[in-house]
C-alpha cells in the first residue's frame, strides 16, 4: 500500500489549478443514463471514485469513455440494470444509479452501500422518495429492488425530506426529471455540487424550477437527450489548498475556482488572520503569523462544509488560542483527532465538539489517513511539521484530490509516494 513521505517547515507558496468537484462529477455521470443521445462531460477529475462509477455504468452494458478529463457517454447499448455489492461497497456514492434506471427504464437493482467509516450514513430517504414516486421497493440479500408502477413510469408527488441530505436530493431530483406529473421536493440541500447537477439536467431537457433554493419542483418531460457540460469546480480542493497557506503562514493562488462558492469557508478563513483576495476564477490566501482561534459548526450549505472540517481543524491546532469545532452532520467524523495529536496537536473531543487549543509547531510522526477529507489535513499538518513524517493508507486522498503531489510539490512541498514492501530511493 503507498504511502506519503512528507519532509517539513515548508512554507506553502505557489498557484494552483483547482479540479472539477469529485461531489458534482459523481452525480453527473449517473444523470448520463438518463439521456437518449450522447453526452459529453469535460472537467472530469481523475479520480478513484470517478473510475469506480464509470466502471458500475459501463458494466450495465452502457459505453462509457474516458480521454482525459473528457467522458462521453452512449446508453443505446444498456443491457442490464445492476450495480453489485463489490463495486458498491467501494464507494457509496454509487447508489446515485438507482435513481436514473428507475426513472429511465423502470427498474433497478443496486446493492445497498452498507456502514461507512464517517458514520452508518443511511440511505433511507432516498428510498422513502422513490416510494412517493410510486416505486415499489424491495430490500433483499443487500440489494435494493425497485420497479416503477404499472407502465413503468414515476409518478410526481410531493415529498419533504426530513433532513438535508445531499445524495438524497440528487437522486430524487434526477429521479423525477421522467416522472409523469409534477414533483415538488421540500427541505432539499442547496450544496454547489446540486446545483450543478440540476443545471445539467436542464441542458439535458429536464424542466426544474427553484434551484439552489430548499424547494424544488420538477415537472416531468417525456425523455431527455444528451448535452455537452462541464463539471464545476471543486471547492473542498480549493479551501484545501489555501488552508495550507493559513498553516504556514504561505500565500496560496488557486486558478480554475469560483470564489461564490466558498463563501463560509472564506470568512472563516478571514477570521483567521489570512488576507483573501479574489477575482471571477480565483481566490489568493496571504497569511502572515500564526492564525487566530475560531469556532466552527458545520452545517448544510451555506453553512461551513463537514468536508472542510478536518483541514480547518488542523489549521486550529496552529492557532494562537483556543478554537471549538462542532460536527453537525456527521457522527463520527473526527477520526483524524488522534492522528494530529500524534503530530503534537492538543485536541479534547467530548461527542460532537473538539476543543483545539493551539500549539506553536507540529512534530513529525507516522500517521494513518483515515477518511478522505482527513487524510489532506494529515498532509498539510506534516507539511507544517519539523521532520519528516509517513502518511499510510493514503488511497483515501487517490480517492478525492487529483494528481494531489504534483500540485503539492508546485506549492513548496517535499513530498514523495513510497511503498513500504518496494525498496525506497532517497
Ligand atoms: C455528500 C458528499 C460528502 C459530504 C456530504 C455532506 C458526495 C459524493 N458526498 O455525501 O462528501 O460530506 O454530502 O455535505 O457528494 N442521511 C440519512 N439518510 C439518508 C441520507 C442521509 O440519515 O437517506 C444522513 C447521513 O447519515 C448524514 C447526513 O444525512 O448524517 C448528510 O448526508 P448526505 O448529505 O446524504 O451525504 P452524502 O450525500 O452521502
């Protein structure tokens, strides 16, 4: 299993370009099977978790190409309507295909995801949508059935979710993009990532009024065709990146980004001490001295992203004071708290609250990443640290963060991929 070799005490300085969102490319790819005629998305971050999806879809029978970060998309060959457990267990995400085949072609089986490592993470409200879509839903053997009503068509209804959850609301919305009648979605999430998708379905034909906005009414349409989109820009990475100037006191220039987006995670950012600045496609981060405290509670957008928590946490522990974190969405996404401390941060946890009280330095230790988003704070941290420090398990951050050393190494940091059964060069 590779593994990170960071050298520290680097200052974090540089520009870089940021990715289409690995959050808005998933969904967009499962809204392909929806579509008659081709479709072609660019923008598309090489990722794991993108090449997990593309290989579910392709294994429906479905020609699905990858050139770059171009993916094109032709459904006419489509022969079955599966997704198994061993591809699904790999990436919850992909049960983002149960809506479209239900919607497309009135039935679907696809493994139901099972527990993951930042909490049991249900799926239930998604399924309880499909059933007021008409649906008739099955759970057997860990997979869930679902079959359209007689004519196999959904049929519009309204439905209020009972909490935001984003994959629930895009696989609802995509789901009654065909349904006969009109949909009206209540308490839905507002995340970029949605928008995008709801966007694309418009281009593709689908009639959605109240985007961005926690109430959306989709009326139906008969069929929908392909369109040519790009992904919109990934703003975990984005605030990734600049939370390292913030660390190091660096000065960070991301490209290809939008600063709209980030607007919870600037302020805060702000509130640190940094100086940002931005323009239509960019956003700089100049930080001078240590951070300030801040307290912190994630919440759906437009609240602090839970996928910022964890680099934000580690520029906390750097801070000159004490900062509070409150994990809203999650609840158990605070795994990476005994790694920092193994990098020498203070961190106190008592259920959905941290308590950071800053340190003047990391130290470097062997660490493990244990979640996606975690395993960047890992990094940055190791990064900021005196010494050098092996980061394990990092097929987390191959899962999120495209051609992530590079785009390190061009921001001043040492950084090297090892693999401990290989004989390592210095
Ligand atoms: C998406 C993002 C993930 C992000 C999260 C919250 C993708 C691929 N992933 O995940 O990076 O951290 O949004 O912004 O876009 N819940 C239920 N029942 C459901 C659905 C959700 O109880 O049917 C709960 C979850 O357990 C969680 C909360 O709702 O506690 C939010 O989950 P949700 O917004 O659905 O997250 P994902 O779409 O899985």
């Amino acid at each position: 299993m590779d593994q990170f070799l960071i050298t520290g005490r680097s200052r974090i300085a540089g520009e870089v370009s940021i990715s289409g969102a690995k959050n808005a490319a998933l969904p967009l790819l499962a809204a392909m099977i929806l579509a008659e005629t081709p479709t072609t998305l660019r923008n598309v971050p090489s990722l794991q978790d993108v090449r997990t999806l593309i290989k579910l879809i392709s294994g429906m029978g479905i020609d699905v190409q990858k050139e770059g970060n171009t993916v094109t998309c032709d459904t006419s060959s489509i022969a079955n309507y599966f997704a198994p457990y061993e591809l699904v267990k790999t990436m919850r995400a992909s049960i983002l295909v149960l809506g479209p085949l239900l919607a497309r072609f009135g039935e679907a089986e696809v493994s139901l995801p099972g527990g993951c490592a930042i909490g049991s993470r249900p799926v239930d409200q998604h399924l309880k949508a499909f059933a007021a879509l008409g649906a008739h839903i099955t759970v057997e053997n860990g997979y869930v059935k679902a079959k359209a009503p007689k004519g196999g068509r959904l049929i519009g209804c309204e439905f209020t979710f009972d909490m935001v959850t984003v994959g629930g609301t895009e696989n609802v919305i995509i789901a009654a993009t065909l349904a006969k009648g009109t949909t009206v979605l209540e308490n839905c999430a507002r995340e970029p990532e949605v928008v995008d998708l709801a966007n694309m379905l418009v281009a593709m034909g689908a009639k959605i009024s109240g985007i961005g906005t926690s109430i959306m009414t989709i009326e139906g349409v008969d069929s929908l065709k392909g369109c040519d989109y790009s992904v919109v820009a990934d703003r975990i990475e984005t605030g990734s990146y600049l939370a390292g100037a913030l660390m190091t006191g660096g000065d960070v220039l991301t490209k290809n980004t939008n600063p709209n987006l980030l607007h919870p995670v600037l302020k805060k950012f702000e509130e640190m001490g940094a100086i940002i600045t931005t323009g239509d496609d960019w956003i700089r981060a100049q930080m001078h001295g240590r951070p300030k405290p801040v307290d912190i509670r994630t919440q759906p957008h437009p609240g602090f992203p839970t996928d910022m928590q964890a680099q934000l946490m580690a520029v906390c522990c750097l801070a000159d004071g004490t900062s509070t974190i409150i994990e809203n969405i999650f609840e158990n996404r605070y795994m990476h708290v005994p790694e920092l401390k193994r990098l020498g941060a203070n961190i106190k946890v008592d259920g959905h609250t941290a308590i950071i009280r800053g340190v003047d330095s990391f130290n470097s230790a062997p660490v493990m990443a244990t979640d996606l988003r975690a395993s960047m704070s890992l990094v940055m941290a190791a990064a900021a640290a005196e010494g050098q420090s092996v980061i394990d398990r990092i097929y987390h951050i191959d899962r999120g963060y495209e051609n992530v050393e590079e785009k390190l190494r061009g921001l001043g940091v040492t950084i090297e991929r090892i693999n401990p059964n290989k004989p390592h060069k210095p």
